[in-house]
C-alpha cells in the first residue's frame, strides 16, 4: 500500500519530464521555421528608437496622471509594483499576474473609449494554445504570456474545424503579444529573439495585410523591443521599465492602439465582419492618374502569399473593378532597394501580348526604413526594401492546366513569343517557371494564349549586358545550368535570353515527364526527383540537368506513349537547341578560352535567329495537329534537327560519340536504373 504513491509520484514526473521533452522537441521546429528569417538582425545600441515611438498617443503629462492614479504604481518609491525577487512565485500559478495587472491597467486607462470596432483587451494566454498556419505541423502551438485581444476591420475570431468549440483569440485577432520570464533575468537575446519571431511569423500568416510585427519581451524588471518587418529584424537594449515609465507605457500603447496602422495594419485593406467572421473586404488603391479607387475583394483570404515574413513576401489579391467590374489581381511586394521595380518593366509591356498587362501602380507604398526610425545614419547591416502594388489584369490557370497536347504547345509557344517580344523592349524576365507562365483567358486569340507574369527579377537587358547569373533567382526546377554553376565562379557568365530559353525547355520536360496528353498529372518521375532531392546542392544540380540534356535523346516509352509523336519532335529539337548551348557555356566555364565570352556576346546578337528556330518548332507541330495527323507511335527523331539546332546557334557539328568528358566538370554522374527506351532511328 506504501508503495503506490511512489509510482504515482514517479508516473508524474515521468509524464511532466515527457511533455517537457515534446514541448521541447516541438519548440525546436518551430524555432527551424524562423531561423532563415534571423539572417538580417540589427541590434541597436541604445533605446533612442524606442523612446522615438508613439508620442503622440500619449503625452507626458497623460501618463504622469496615470502614473499618480493607478494602484499599480507607486510615486513615493518611482516604480511598478512589481516583486523584486519572482523566486517565491515561480510555482504559483499566478506568477504573471503582477505584470498582467500593470499592462492591462494601461490599456484599460488609455484605451476605455475605444469604439467597439477598435476594442483592445490584455488577455492571459499562458495556459492557452494558439494553433498555427495550416501548413504547419497541427503538433506546433504557442503560449504567449500575454496577448492583445482586438476587434475590427483586420481581425476575425480564429478558424475552427467542424465540430470545434470556437476559440476567443487567436492570432487572427491578436494585435501583438508580450513575452514575459519571471524565472530568469538573463534569458540569452537568441532565446528571447526566437521565441517572439515564431509569434511574429504567425501574426504576418494570418493577418495578410500586416506590414510589420512588434513584441515585448521582458525579465524582471527589462523590457526589449522586438521590430519585424520585410527587412528582417532588430531589436533593442534591455529598457529599465521602472527607470523609464513613460517609455513602458507608451510601447504597450502603441502595440494596443485602436489604430490599425499604428499596430502595423496595411488599412487601405479592410474587411466587413459580422458574428466575428470577416465576410467581405475592400481594397483601395490610388492610380497613376492620383484618382483613388475602392476594388471590392472578390476573396477574403488572398490569393496567393508566403509563409515568411523577411524578402518580398508577395500577396496577391483578387479584386474587382468598382467600375467595370474587370476581374482584376493587386499585388504587394516588398523590393530590395536596389532593384528596379516592377511597375517599370510592366509598363514598357504595355501592348506585348504574352505578358500580363498592368492597369495601374503605386511604386512607392512605404519604406522598411522609415518603419525603424534609423533617423540620419542607417546600420550597415540594414538592407532597405520597398512596397509596391500593381494592379494587372487577372489571369487564372497555369499551364499545368492544360487539356490537350495542341493547347500546351499554344500556350508555351505565346509565352515564348511574348518573352522574345519583352526581350525586343530590352527587357529579361530572369525567372521562368510553370508558376510565372498562366494561360490566357478563354476563346483567346493566338499570342494570348498564355501569359508571363511576374517581372520582378527582371531587368534592362542588350546583348552587351554584363549582368551576372545568379544562383539565388528562380525556382531550382527550371534555373538553367550555367546559373546553378554561377555560384562556384568569381565571375559567373551573363544570363542571357539563351538561359530563359533553357528554363522554358525544363518546363516542357517536366510537363511531359509528369503528365499526359490530355492534362493528367502521372507522377513525379525519377529524373526529376533527383533534382528535387539535390534542390540544396546547385554543383550536383547543374551536373543532373547537363546528364539530362546529353542522353535524354530517347524518353522512356512509358512516357512517350502518352504524347503525340508532333510534340515529341518538339522536345527533340528544342533539346538539341539547348543542349548545344549547354556546352559552348560550358566550354567557356571550364576551359576558360581567351575569346570564349566574347564568342558568348556574339551568340547573343543571334537572339532573333534562336527564337525564329525554337518557335518554328511549335509551329509545325501546332499545324500538325490541327490536322488531326496525330500519331500513337513512338517518336521517330529527325536525323536532321541536330544539324539544324547547330545552324541555329552558329556552332560547327560535333560528334556523336560522347564520354564523361562531356560533363563539364570531367567527373560522370552515377549511374541511374535502366528503364525502357524509345531508341530514334539515325
């Protein structure tokens, strides 16, 4: 009989030392979900930025009212009533509650009429778990200190799945959060800056149009603020809050207040909510002509965002508009500085079939700078981005989408021809992916028939450019080779309309690889996903596609059994193309001749030769099969489109034999399993 407490005892701590270890584990991914948003920190020197914030939402004179009517401060000792020691409370359940009674004391006092629509209330939600994104792990939950409860245009009640008890708060109606350790007064900077990133990171997911996140952390008596936006992180010194009241109040203020922009709301967006659920939303936005528009959303949530809160962190939204009642998209981004926005190049598209078409912009939105309050001198670490919203014409399916082999070819072939029409403006879209490539609206008319969008890695572009590749643009699918092997050079080649090409023929390999004739998704074959497996790995990335390019001449037959022989030869001949390009970059990498990169500017003065050869390849198969000459064979390559995609590029005929020393870095990639094979006659 004595011995059955002792298991009981030992059974608690065994579950408490197990759910302290999950809890753990749990925290550790999620603090791997922020940790490539921690690249570019600031840490400030001293508490001027802090000290700067919110002055006009209460004076001196108010606080010092506050100050002297609150039964939670005290004027004769000049601080917060506070515990000096929280050893004694530690165990207590109700160890924050000193500090919740000062921060909810202030909100209370400052903010008691506050309309419904601007409600703020200081919430415990210690004991609480906040659910995550979606896409997260449904295991990662968080448990702030505190919690701002809010009501009005940008917030709703937190989702729920059937059958669910309607949480009260959740980060989707949270305006920030406060972190507070009352067990230790030396809580590393890393720690506290990890811990508030994860909040910081799920209040940029579930509030869409947040443009920037700020959280308290504090121990004992220190209070740091925490600034998140599109340019990373910065944070300051530890601020005495009995030393400095008035800056403690005002903080807790600003993160409160019933002005959206205030908390870092974007409030040309704003919804409708009723019972607590947002039901509808506008958008306005001012024209290049200064005349300001209300679009009506034609969704709630937007249509397309990231789940990061540091780089362009684009959000798209489909509108409608006021006037014609045009199906529209708006998107916000964040822009380095030294780029050239978007809305320049989407402007010298006007008239382009082929590439989305702006209506309006608004290049200049607002700057990470001024959301930090640098003054004269910005941090050398800082790197300073800028929002832009541009409003284009609205575009709905990929061409993934497609429901058959003459449709795909159409609109790959638009999507060319409107890049070789771009190109012609001396502009280089940069980034071709099946993501960036929509299919034009339906009964469009040839050069519609898809359209390039997002033209914000693009840039100014002759065959006299010297801008280098880079390995950081572009989805690792369809980034050409001599761009994955740029991040190994000192200097890189230029990317030229030859690697946009290339990135267009990965596409076709894929879709063909992955999908049948009639738009079928099969699976993700072998091939690819090696590169997928090798995403991290440009080196091994770039030696994949260049195997890819030299022995894909014959396409397992279990794949070109699912494709007419018409655009078969198109993959034939487009690969020929590519990969005669392939090598002469190659040669120039490697082998590094005294002329080999003026040999590369000549090639490029031969753009309009390359696009005449690779769209005449669509052509003719197009023609193909709007004559219904359709064939169920295996594909029988042309001995003559190798000798044409070398006259194409300008390069003499090599010979047919090849060994590892095609590979450029001399070194053959591994074997890969044999599988049936469609053999071209020679």
């Amino acid at each position: 009989m004595q011995t059955m407490p002792v298991r009981t005892r030992s059974r608690s701590r065994t579950l408490k030392r197990t759910d302290a270890q999950l809890w753990s584990h749990i925290l550790d991914e999620q603090k791997a979900l922020v940790a490539s948003e921690l690249q570019e920190v600031v840490e400030l020197e001293d508490n001027s930025f802090s000290r700067s914030l919110y002055l006009e939402l209460a004076s001196d004179s108010a606080i010092d009212s506050f100050l002297k009517k609150s039964r939670f401060y005290s004027l004769t000792g000049r601080r917060w009533k506070l515990p000096r020691d929280y050893t004694k409370l530690i165990s207590d359940s109700n160890c924050l509650l000193p500090v919740f009674n000062v921060v909810a004391s202030i909100v209370k006092w400052f903010w008691a009429s506050a309309t419904a629509e601007g409600h703020r209330q200081v919430l415990d939600a210690h004991a609480t778990d906040l659910g995550h994104w979606k896409d997260d792990p449904p295991s990662h939950t968080s448990r702030p200190s505190f919690v701002i409860q809010a009501q009005g245009p940008s917030f709703q009640l937190p989702s729920r799945a059937p059958g669910e008890v309607q949480g009260k708060f959740g980060f989707s109606n949270i305006a920030g959060c406060i972190e507070v350790n009352v067990g230790d007064d030396d809580v590393p900077v890393d720690e506290q800056l990890a811990r508030v990133a994860i909040y910081a990171r799920q209040l940029f997911i579930h509030q869409p149009n947040r443009r920037f996140v700020r959280t308290l952390f504090l121990t004992g008596h220190l209070l740091r603020l925490f600034h998140f936006d599109r340019s990373g992180v910065q944070y300051t010194p530890p601020l005495d809050v009995h030393e400095d009241p008035y800056t403690f109040v005002r903080l807790v203020l600003g993160m409160s207040s019933p002005n959206e922009a205030d908390i870092g709301l974007d409030t040309s967006i704003r919804w409708t909510v009723e019972n607590g659920r947002k039901i509808a939303g506008t958008l306005t936005s001012r024209g290049e002509d200064d005349v300001e528009l209300v679009y009506p959303l034609l969704d709630i949530e937007p249509c397309f965002s990231r789940s990061v809160f540091r780089g362009r962190c684009t959000t798209c939204w489909r509108v409608s508009h006021p006037i014609t009642g045009e199906e529209l998209l708006v998107k916000d981004s964040w822009r380095s500085e030294d780029r050239t926005s978007e809305h320049v190049f989407l402007r010298m598209a006007r008239g382009i079939p082929g590439v989305a078409q702006m209506i309006s912009c608004e290049p200049g939105r607002g700057e990470t700078k001024d959301l930090r309050s640098f003054g004269l001198e910005t941090p050398d670490s800082f790197h300073n981005r800028i929002e832009t919203r541009v409003i284009v014409q609205f575009y709905h399916q990929p061409i993934s989408k497609f429901s058959s082999a003459g449709e795909l070819l159409c609109s790959l072939r638009d999507a060319m021809e409107g890049h070789r029409q771009l190109l012609n403006k001396g502009v280089l879209h940069r980034d071709i992916s099946i993501q960036n490539i929509l299919k034009g609206r339906p009964g469009a008319r040839p050069g519609h028939r898809a359209i390039l969008i997002d033209l914000d890695m693009a840039l100014r572009y002759t065959a006299d450019s010297n801008e280098p590749t880079d390995w950081r643009i572009g989805h690792f699918l369809y980034q050409p080779i001599s761009a994955l092997r740029g991040r190994a050079l000192a200097e890189p080649l230029v990317h030229d309309h030859l690697d946009d090409l290339e990135s267009f023929f990965y596409i076709l390999s894929f879709i063909i690889y992955a999908y049948d004739s009639q738009g079928t998704f099969h699976s993700v074959p072998d091939t690819f996903q090696e590169w997928i497996e090798q995403a991290e790995n440009q080196r091994m990335l770039a030696k994949l596609k260049h195997y890819f390019l030299v022995f894909s001449v014959a396409i397992p037959i279990e794949i070109s059994s699912r494709w007419p022989a018409a655009l078969l030869d198109v993959f034939h001949g487009f690969r020929c193309f590519i990969e005669k390009v392939a090598r002469q970059k190659d040669v120039v990498i490697v082998e590094r001749p005294v002329d080999g990169r003026n040999g590369l500017r000549a090639l490029r003065m031969r753009a309009d030769e390359h696009y005449d050869y690779i769209l005449g390849l669509f052509d003719n198969a197009i023609l193909t099969l709007e004559k219904d000459e359709l064939s169920a064979s295996p594909t029988v390559l042309p001995p003559s489109s190798s000798t044409k995609a070398q006259d194409a590029i300008g390069m003499p005929r090599s010979p047919s034999k090849r060994s590892s020393e095609d590979d450029p870095d001399g070194q053959p990639v591994p074997k890969r399993p044999n599988s049936p094979r469609n053999t071209p006659s020679s």
